[in-house]
C-alpha cells in the first residue's frame, strides 16, 4: 500500500523528470525543509485558514524557486498534508537517486517476442525511465487476459495501451 507521502513524492519525482528539472527540485528540497520548520508554527496553526497559509507562501516564495516546487507546496497545503512534506522529500531523494530502475512490463502472450527491444527503447525515449538512472532492468510479464498493447508501470507512473483498456473505454462511452 502505498502512503500519502509517497505518492506526492513519486507525483513530484514523474513531473520533475518529464519537465527536465529534477536537479533543480532536488536541490531546493533542503531550502524548503528549512523554510516549512521555520515557520511551522504559522502553517500549522489551526486557527489560520488555508487561504492565508498559501497567499503568504506565494508571497514569499514566488520567483525564488522552481514553479513546480511553488505548485508543490501550495498544493500541499491547501489540502492540509503539508506535515507530509519532510517523509515525501526524503521518499524524493531516494527516487532520484537510484542505480537501477526496475519497469514492470506486462505484454500479451507471444512466442516470437522480437517486438520487445523496440518497445523497452521506445518507453525510454518517452522518458518512462529517469535520464539518471544508470541501469534499466524491465521485468516481463506475460499477461493472458492482455490481447495485444501492454502495460508498463514504474514507480506509480502508468502507461496502458492495451486492447483490454479500450474495449473498456468504449464500453463506458455514452451512446449518442
């Protein structure tokens, strides 16, 4: 099961590696520690609502970091799960900086399986799998309830492009 904070964390970690910046993030995640224990008596306080909380954090913060660290904190906030921060950027630090990155790939029975080099070189061109990764192990899973696409999942990120999910899809599609 996983928690709240790793799902923001892993949230981060995808948004930060598709828009290039993981770096910067990882960078500003010890400035922000700093800056949420300083004032966690203010952004703790019960008595002071969300809405001053936020407004006096884009005050403070805006043009002085990354705006996807911005966005971060403010969504952490407003939703009251700031107390996640400190877990969900130490859950960051240990995504960035894996040697390997293991991606569970589940594909259609098949006994000629020369679509496979092509599909795992596409996945990382799509940067499924983070740039600073040092190895890639991609773990084959024979699905038979697949009948053609696959499933590739890493580190709460999805991609589905089975034929299974949209037969699904058209099912629910409401007839006109």
């Amino acid at each position: 099961m996983t928690t709240s904070y790793e799902r923001y964390a892993e949230a981060l970690f995808n948004t930060a590696i598709k828009l290039g910046c993981s770096d910067e993030v990882a960078c500003e995640l010890s400035d922000m520690e700093e800056l949420i224990s300083r004032c966690s008596g203010y952004l703790s306080n019960p008595l002071i609502g969300t809405a001053k909380k936020t407004a006096l954090l884009k005050e403070l913060l805006t043009n002085k970091i990354s705006p996807l660290m911005l966005e971060f904190i403010l969504l952490m906030t407003a939703r009251r799960h700031l107390k996640y921060f400190y877990a969900a950027a130490e859950h960051f630090r240990k995504l960035s900086s894996r040697d390997k990155v293991v991606v569970d790939l589940r594909v259609p029975f098949e006994p000629d399986r020369s679509f496979l080099p092509g599909l795992m070189n596409r996945l990382r061109d799509k940067r499924l799998v983070p740039d600073g990764a040092k190895e890639t192990e991609f773990n084959i899973i024979e699905d038979k309830e697949l009948i053609g696409g696959f499933v590739a999942y890493y580190n709460g990120y999805q991609i589905d492009t089975s034929f299974k999910t949209a037969l699904n899809r058209l099912r629910r599609r409401p007839v006109t």
